[in-house]
C-alpha cells in the first residue's frame, strides 16, 4: 500500500515539526492533515509540488509550503517534489515554458533554437512574461497530470491489497459451523 511506503520513506513527524525553519508557522502546523498520508492529502500534495515547481521565482519552497498549509495538503511531500527544479534541471525548465507560450501564441518557436546563452541572458527582461505564464501553464498541466495519475496509483494499489486480503482469508482453514460441520471460508 502507499502508505506503508510513504511512512518508510518520509521523514518522522517529529522531525519535521521540530525543524528550526519551521518554528514561525507555530499552530498551525498542528493541523493533523498537513502530515496525514491518505489519498487526498498527497495528491493534492503532488498537485501542488509539481505545480510550484515550474514557477520561475525564487522560493519555490515557500508557496509550496504555504499552499500546502492553506489547502491542507501533506506538507513534506509538497514541498520535497519542488525540488524537481534544481539548478541543472531549471534552464530545460524554463526553455520550455518559454517555448510553450510562444507555441500557444503562434510565434515561431524554431527561432529560439538559434539563441545562445548570451541572448538568454540579455533580454530576459523581455521575455519573463513568456517564461512566467509557460511556467504557470505547465506547472498547472503537469500537476493535474500527478495528481489523477497518483489517485489512480492509489486506487489500484488499495484493490491489489484488499483482493490479496480476501484470497489470503479464502485459502485459510475451513471454518467449523453451529452444527459441527465445516465449510470454506465463504
């Protein structure tokens, strides 16, 4: 189940609500669903950690954490699935947004191909919008994409797990009846 695996692989509670950075949240870190692993809270998690992981600003971290608190989603996975965006990933990032919105805008997107770093870096002032909005967009697809993709994960591992439970109880002895007779565990 992903639960059992997910507490395997996150860090302890305790941990993280005893964290130096996280002192200044105060109460409202006791909310039980910003640590809770059920369905909801992690892929509205993965939804919201993709999503902020495309924006190009600074402090992905913090509107993922603060979105997560707001919308009472798993805090440590929102956060953690931001670091999709390091920095040898943000440059492909980026280009793509960039691309993205120019594709949308019906300009042609093959002119970018010939642009070296120097141009990037000369007219972003130009170009942050496009790189801004492709951000948001992207962020926004990729994030619905996680997030039915891990509703759907779940889904199918609890009936794995719960087809695994009723073979296991149907394989077990037979159970004695009122009458002293025996039946299979129907």
């Amino acid at each position: 189940m992903p639960r059992n695996w997910l507490r395997r692989a996150l860090p302890k509670s305790q941990h993280i609500l005893h964290h130096a950075a996280l002192r200044g949240l105060g109460s409202l870190l006791h909310d039980p669903y910003l640590l809770h692993l059920n369905r909801r809270s992690v892929s509205l998690a993965v939804f919201i950690g993709l999503a902020a992981s495309f924006l190009p600003l600074v402090g992905q971290m913090a509107i993922a954490g603060a979105l997560a608190v707001l919308l009472r989603a798993n805090l440590v996975i929102s956060v953690m699935l931001v670091w999709i965006s390091n920095p040898l990933t943000m440059p492909f990032m980026f280009y793509w947004n960039y691309r993205v919105v120019l594709w949308i805008s019906g300009q042609s997107p093959e002119l970018v191909a010939n642009y070296d770093l120097d141009w990037w870096l000369n007219n972003i002032f130009h170009i942050w919008e496009f790189v801004l909005y492709g951000g948001i967009l992207l962020g926004l697809l990729t994030g619905f994409a996680g997030f039915l993709l891990t509703r759907l994960f779940w889904r199918i591992s609890v009936t794995r797990s719960w087809r695994q439970r009723q073979l296991r109880l149907k394989l077990r002895r037979p159970l004695i009846t009122r009458n002293g007779g025996s039946r299979r565990g129907e």
